[in-house]
C-alpha cells in the first residue's frame, strides 16, 4: 500500500504557500480570522463545533491559541478539499 501524500496539489518538499500568511509560532483567535478572512466571532464558533484547527489554551488562562504548524496544515486541507480538477 502506497502512503498517500499530505496533499495532492503540492509537490514534496516545498514550502506552503500558506508559511508566509501565518508569521508568529502561536497564532490567536485574531490572527487566524485575520488570515481566513472572517471575524473572530467566527472562529470561536468554530473552536466550539471542532471545525477549527488543533488549540490550547496555557493553563489557567482564557485565549485560545493555535500552533503556526496546525494552521498552515488546516488552511491545506481546506483548499485540497476545494481543489477541482
């Protein structure tokens, strides 16, 4: 069985073209609006129903916060899956 590649409209080994819209290491509520282009209302409803990417929140605090890696790899999924051929 051959391992299916992350996504199938990037070659291996190049950048995403999504690493330059994610700049910091952790990415908050506001960030990750900003870069899906909707309001941080949005993606806290997200947060909520699991459509969002993999978050924490550091302990005993109230922010939500995204890893740069999750995002960018959140951000892919959602474009392959709207890749038409």
């Amino acid at each position: 069985m051959q391992p299916q590649p992350a996504t199938p409209f990037r070659v291996p080994n190049t950048p995403s073209p999504f690493a330059g819209a994610v700049t910091k290491e952790l990415c908050t509520v506001e960030d990750l609006a900003s870069i899906a282009g909707v309001t941080p209302a949005t993606v806290r409803w997200w947060v909520h129903v699991g459509r969002a990417p993999r978050n924490f929140k550091i302990a005993g605090g109230r922010r939500t916060y995204f890893a740069r890696a999750d995002v960018i790899a959140w951000l892919e999924q959602g474009r392959a899956g709207t890749e038409t051929a």
